[in-house]
C-alpha cells in the first residue's frame, strides 16, 4: 500500500474477523454485529481489534487494510503518539461473546507470568498454531464482560467451608478436604483436575449423586449448583470440570451489569450474550471443560485462591441527550462506556484522547472527523475505528452506541 501519510483518514470502517466453536451461539451474536459464519461450528466471538491471530480490517478509499499492519507502518497516527510510544499497538481487544453451552474452565496469567512463558515457548520453537501451545503473545489478560442478555459465569472460589458442604462429607473424604483453609484449595484443585480414567469414573458417579441429592436442598444456591453438575455432567462426560459449580461461585448478571476478572482468577462464562473487552491478548490456560490443551499444573501454580472477580455496575450519568454508562475498572489498557441517546438524537461533540471503536447496537449515528472532515454512518451492528491522532470527533444520531478505549477517556 503506497499512500501519503498526511492523507491518512481519521475514522474508517471495520471489517472484523469471526471466531466458531462448539459452545457458540450464532443467534446470540447476529442482533449485536455483523458477522457471517462459515460452515461448521457456530458462531461464538466476534473480534474488533489488531491482535495478529485475527486483526479487523479497516475500509479505506483503496481497499480494505488489516489493522495490525496499518498500525505498523503509521503508528503515531492510528495509536496517536502517547499510546504508541507506551504499547506500540492498539492495548484492547474488543469482542462481542456468544455462548449457548460453558466456556473452558480457565485463568489468565499475569504480564510477567505471560513474557515469561511466551519467551519459553518461542524458545522451544513451539509453532502459535500448536495445539499445545499455551502462549499466543507475551501480554497479560485482564477483561472485563458486560452482559447484553442475561448471562451466566462461573469465577472466583466459594467460602472453603461452602465448598465442603457442597461436596459432602464422601467428596470431601476422597479429596481429603476440610474446607478450613485458603491456602488449601490450590492442592485440592489440582488434585480434582488431575484424577483421571477410571478413578474419575467412580468420582463421578458420587459427583453425580451428591447433585441429585443438591436439587432437593432448601438452600437456592445448592439446588442450583446441583443443577449445573448435571448439565456439566451431560455436555462433558468423564471431565473433572464437571466439579466447578460445586467450587466456584456462580454468578448471573442482567444486562448493562459487568463481571471484571482479574489475573489468577479460575473461571468459566456459562451461558448468554457478552461484550468483552480485554488487554490485546489470547492467553489462556486451561483446566477442563474443553476439547483444547489443558495444562492443569500450570494453571494451578499460576492459581491465585484469594482473587476475586468483580461485578461492575456502570457510573451512569445523565444528560438532556440520554445517558453515559462508564465501566471502571483497575485495568489501564482499556474502559468502556454505553452512550444511549433518546430517539430525539442529539449531537455529541468531544477531543478523543487516543484510539477507540465505536459499535452501534441499536439506531444509527453519523461519525464526523472535525480535523479531517471525514464522516461516515454508522448504522446498528456496524463499527468503526477512530483513530488516535484524531483532535475532534462528534457523534450525531440516537440509539445505543458504544466506545472502546484506552485509559481513562472523558467525552
């Protein structure tokens, strides 16, 4: 691509790359964005970002673009010069989530955990495609997930005494567990993933036991742990992940509500429609609950038993226009914020302070460039990418937009 750089424009459309596993939802995604799937699997992710496994195109005048290689050749204008100079690529990942059936039961590592392990792996000449490879880039992986359907997870360890009562006083007995100490359950976790064959087989006809056994409890939150062993037990069979509900805290989130999970932090999303955005990586180690590598001592070392994720309720401000929704978190990478301006639409002026993406849920806005004069429209289900050298936007139309970007962004 020969182009002179001062003609660069400041705003462009997306064009973004589809993920398809077995646990996706394809009627989950399609009403938030535009997506076509390929045969096989459903659709389960779609991404908006540069990561190099899957970068979003941009649309220009002379064709369409992947954002990682623009994002090379022009840094300073795409990223702007204050996030070019920290991270030298776009900081977050941008997606919208589907899932019909439970994720992998996984953690993500901290950012010297993943430097660490990604020199290790690119040392030892594992390929990125590798079915065993555990790091795709050197990056740490906080996210956050916002709901737009009711959504299910599982994330974070239960009171040990929680968990003892759950299991009962025969699980308790064949993992040795007494559910006194924190600082236990790293064993205890490895020792439950780590039973395999028919020794798991004759766990898991307890397990099932003790689930039917939940269902009848007077307890809510026993016979729903209960219910969710079964439904473990139907979709994975002979897998130790069958055991999460009885050791995690199930969460259920309405939609606008946000789940933020932090490094360490043993989790799996269960069911619903997500917004998620993350530092730009794909790190992920893995437990159970899947047909991928899973490297269970490595997830327990890297195992933190006192993190917790958090749900996030948004900030939300009111304006004659709507309402701004803003989601804090502690991650520097990445915040995002829900605009939802009233049918009477409205024009939105403000100085974006580095790149962002922009997605249309609902309605249609009409993206303008002051520095440029750029515009284009951006109706629901479509995105767009604003570039951070860009020193004036201003949205104008009404429905649901949201903003994806770096830091901590004020319109």
């Amino acid at each position: 691509m020969n182009r002179d750089q001062r003609h660069l424009p400041c705003i462009a459309s997306l064009e973004n790359p589809v993920q398809q596993y077995v646990w996706g939802n394809t009627q989950g995604i399609l009403p938030f964005i535009e997506a076509t799937p390929k045969p096989g699997y459903p659709l389960a992710e779609v991404w908006m970002g540069s990561h190099g496994l899957a970068p979003s195109k941009l649309r220009l005048d002379d064709g369409s673009f992947p954002l990682d290689e623009l994002i090379r050749r022009s840094p300073e204008h795409w990223l702007g010069a204050l996030v070019a100079s920290r991270y030298h690529d776009l900081p977050f990942l941008f997606k919208v989530l589907a899932a019909s059936s439970p994720l992998s039961l996984q953690l993500h590592p901290t950012q010297k955990e993943a430097q660490e392990g990604f020199a290790h792996e690119e040392q030892a000449a594992i390929p990125l495609s590798a079915p065993e490879r555990t790091f795709k880039d050197a990056n740490h992986k906080p996210e956050l997930a916002v709901a737009l359907t009711p959504f299910s997870a599982m994330a974070g360890f239960r009171d040990p005494s929680e968990i003892a009562d759950l299991l009962g006083p025969k699980l308790c007995r064949a993992f040795d567990f007494n559910g006194q100490k924190p600082e236990e359950l790293r064993d205890f976790v490895r020792h439950v993933f780590s039973t395999k064959g028919d020794a798991y087989k004759i766990l898991e006809a307890e397990l099932r036991a003790r689930a039917e056994a939940l269902l009848r409890s007077n307890s809510e939150r026993a016979r729903e742990a209960g219910a969710m062993v079964l439904e473990l037990q139907a979709l994975y069979p002979h897998d130790p992940g069958q055991f999460s509900p009885l050791i995690l805290n199930i969460l259920n989130l309405d939609p606008s509500e946000g789940l933020f999970i932090p490094a360490g932090v043993i989790h799996a999303y269960v069911k619903g429609s997500i917004l998620e955005i993350m530092a730009c990586s794909d790190n992920v180690i893995r437990a159970g609950l899947t047909i991928k590598h899973v490297d269970v001592d490595l997830l327990c070392d890297m195992l933190d038993p006192d993190a917790q994720p958090t749900l996030i309720r948004p900030n939300r401000e009111q304006h004659a226009w709507g309402s701004r929704s803003i989601y804090a978190t502690p991650a520097e990478e990445f915040r995002l914020e829900h605009l939802d301006v009233g049918p009477g639409g409205a024009v939105i002026p403000y100085v974006p302070t580095g790149p962002e993406i922009l997605l249309c849920t609902e309605g249609s806005f009409r993206i303008r460039a002051g520095c440029d004069g750029g515009e284009l429209v951006l109706p629901a289900r479509a995105s767009c990418f604003v570039g951070g050298s860009c020193s004036e936007l201003s949205i104008e139309g009404a429905g649901s937009l949201w903003r994806a970007t770096t830091g901590a962004h004020a319109l």
